[in-house]
C-alpha cells in the first residue's frame, strides 16, 4: 500500500521537510517499502532453541515473545522512511506501537497510519500521535510503554537514555553524527570527489550519517577541495516541489538559524570559507514563507584544527569541512577522536588500506569506495555518543524480541 500511494507519500514528505520531490520518490519511498518487505519475512523466522541443558530429564527451550508496547520518536528528515525503520521491526515481532513523528513533519506518518488499518493492521497496533518534545517526554515516561526506539540528536537521547536507565524501558537509540570520509592518496579522486559530494549534501546535510569531516591527503588537498567547491557553487538550491531542485531547503526558520551559526562559529575561529556560507537567496513562489524559504547555499570550509566547533560538531545541515592529513596511521587517530562513531568512508584502490581502515575506524558502518549504503537488513547503528544498539536486520529484530526459558522437568 506504500507502494501504491508512493506518489502521495512522496509529495507528502516534500511538502512537509522541504526535500525535492525526486529525493522522495526514489529514496524515502522505495526505501520505506523495502522496510516493510523485507521484516514481512521475519515472523515466520522468529523462533526459541532446545537447549542440552546438564540436568537429566529437563526440556530447557527459550521463546521469542514480544517486548511488549512500543514508544517510538522519530526525527525530521526522512520522517516516512524512520516511521518505517520503527514500525517494521516492532510489527514483525509481534509488538504494539505509538509512534511520535517530529512536530515539523508530521503528514507521511499519519498517512501511513491511515494506510496501516486499510491494510488491515487491527486498531490499536500502529498508533500515531502527534506532538512536540513535551509529548515525546510522556511517552517515554509512561508506565505503559515497555520498549523505546528514538532517532534524534544527542543530546535528546542522552535525555531518554537517562529516562530508561532509571525505569529500565528496554532502549535503542540512533543518535548523531560527525562522520569522517577519508580520501587516501591511491583513491580514484573522480569517483571520490563524486561520492563525497554526495556524503555530504545528500538531503541537503541532514542525515545522521553525513559525511561532514572530509580528511583528503595534503598531496590532493586543494585539487579535491577546488574540485567539490566547484560542484557546490552550480548546485541549484531551491524548493522540493520544483523538479529542477538538486539542494532543498533545510526544514525550518530555526535549523537554518543553527546552521548560519555553526557557519559564523566556523569563520570567527579561523576556519577558511571556500564556498558558499550564506542562506541562498531563491526566486519566489507560492508555497515559500515570505522570507523565501530555509535555504543555505552548500558551503565548504578548510581547517587545519581539527578542535574548531565546525569541525567537532554536528551541523546537520550543508556544510563540509576540509582537513589536510599526512600518512594512514594519523588519520585514523584523528579520525576516530570524536565522541560520535556512527559512520565512516574509505576512499582508496587498495584493498589493505581499505580493510585497514574498516578495521581502525570506530564507526557503527565503514563505506570503503561508496557512501551512505542501506539495506533493511545489514545492521546500522553507533558506537559512542552515536546510539544504543543496532537497527534492521536480526539484530534490528532482537531488540523488540524478549528471551524466555522455560525449564520443565519431565521425570
Ligand atoms: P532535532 O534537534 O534534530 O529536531 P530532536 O532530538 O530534538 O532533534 O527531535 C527528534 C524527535 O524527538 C522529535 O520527534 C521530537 O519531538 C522528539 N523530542 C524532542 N525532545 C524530546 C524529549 N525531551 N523527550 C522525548 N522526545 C523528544
């Protein structure tokens, strides 16, 4: 039914976060259908074990029974597709859910409701509540709600992680970001300076897994640097719903003021602004505020300090820092001092460094030659300040699963 309403959900998704149209359609939707098909496959696969326990006549076997009811928050930029990143798994085991979409974005999720019991979901198994922080915080206090899933910043799932650690909801989070993407020397610069565009601007910066912290060898610094500056300033900023659109607006008056501070933080300590650094200025039309949008203009700085607040902090929005390294061994180190660990990139030919690398970086996912991959079942998730836990796949599973054994002695 996704599927079949794809084109609303699509339009849906744009008019609400701001992103164009084409992103929505064959990203959030696709995306989202492939969610549900693939945890569709699962009940059928939850199972317990037999277990050769030592006692003599003892049938020992575990049960997968569900967690129970579901408190399910979600952000704002891909609202349809973390509705579905909740909602899949928690069905799959058995769950009941109330599922917060973010206050800016709230249609797809509602919608999907709507499509939830036209497809026969009983009522009362998906519900979908609307509300801001404040509601947030009641779902995740209430006594009802045995499970938490939240996808959001930090500092809010430090928040309901310190919420569950005293009323031991069980807890998975999906936190934030500020994802190295290495360049090495040996690397196809082309296909690496695609790419890390790519990382970087995809969703116009507002994705938890942005590659914001490019490190690119001193060799091949300014070549890559001019190389993506050059792609950014043709990049055509403007609103979702026109389909000339590559770079939508960020999604409110408030983010855009976030990100024009993180940018001003940037040039006041020192960093170089190579592009961009403004709001984009974007001729009128009828579905733009009055101001003209939340636009910024994709945005690249250089730095050699990698303690700058640009380069330490999570923006979420379009704005990429540039930062020289010499040799392997530091740019991991480097890499790695950050206290988010959900996502790196490896760009490189060589299959020893690219596995090196993978095995250095403390990140959830290392992308070695691509970025940003997803599938509904390969596990994604952070180390660190990045998140608890795992999503899709078995392990994505398992956190809306409890393990009982039951002993019975049979003699
Ligand atoms: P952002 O800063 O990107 O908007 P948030 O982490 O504030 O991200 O928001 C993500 C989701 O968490 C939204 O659905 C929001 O309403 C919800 N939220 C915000 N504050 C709280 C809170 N204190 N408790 C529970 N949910 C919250």
């Amino acid at each position: 039914m996704v599927e079949a309403n794809g084109d609303e959900l699509a339009e849906l998704e744009s008019l609400d976060n701001g992103k164009p149209l084409k992103l929505a359609k064959v990203v959030d939707v696709p995306e989202t259908v492939a969610h549900f098909r693939h945890f569709a496959g699962w009940p059928e696969r939850v199972y317990g074990d037999v277990l050769p326990v030592h006692q003599d006549g003892m049938l020992c076997y575990t049960r997968k029974e569900p967690v129970g009811v579901c408190g399910q928050i979600i952000p704002w930029n891909f609202s349809l597709l973390m509705a579905s990143w909740k909602l899949a798994p928690a069905l799959a085991a058995g769950c009941t859910t109330v599922l917060k979409p973010a206050e800016q974005t709230p249609l797809s999720a509602l919608r999907l409701g709507e499509l939830a019991l036209e497809a026969g979901i009983p009522p009362g198994v998906v519900n979908v509540v609307t509300g801001d922080g404040e509601t947030g915080a009641a779902l995740v206090d209430h006594e009802g709600v045995d499970k938490l899933a939240f996808t959001g910043s930090t500092e809010v799932g430090r928040e309901i992680g310190s919420k569950a650690g005293r009323s031991l909801k069980r807890l998975t989070l999906e936190l934030g970001g500020k994802s190295p993407n290495i360049i090495l020397p040996d690397a196809d610069l082309d296909a690496a300076v695609k790419g890390s565009f790519q990382a970087i601007y995809f969703n116009t910066g507002q994705a938890c897994n942005a590659g914001s912290r490019l490190f690119v060898q001193r060799d091949q610094f300014d070549d890559v640097v001019s190389a993506l500056a050059d792609r950014a300033g043709k990049t055509r900023v403007g609103p979702g719903l026109d389909p000339a659109t590559q770079l939508g607006p960020v999604v409110s008056a408030e983010q855009r003021q976030r990100v024009l501070s993180y940018i001003d933080a940037g040039r006041d300590q020192g960093a170089e602004l190579v592009v961009g650094g403004g709001s984009a200025v974007v001729g009128g039309g009828p579905s733009l505020e009055s101001d003209g949008g939340y636009f910024v203009e994709p945005t690249v700085f250089t730095a050699t300090d990698d303690s700058l607040k640009v380069a330490r902090e999570e923006i979420f929005g379009p704005v990429l820092v540039a930062i020289p390294y010499e040799s392997l061994e530091e740019v991991a180190a480097r890499a790695n001092d950050t206290d988010y660990g959900l996502a790196a990139g490896v760009w490189t030919r060589s299959l020893t460094n690219a596995h090196r690398l993978a095995s250095l970086l403390k990140a959830g996912s290392v992308y070695v030659n691509c970025w940003g991959e997803v599938d509904p079942g390969a596990p994604f998730g952070g180390y660190k300040a990045s998140g608890v836990g795992r999503e899709h796949g078995r392990e994505g599973l398992e956190a809306y699963l409890e393990t009982k054994t039951v002993w019975a002695k049979l003699g």
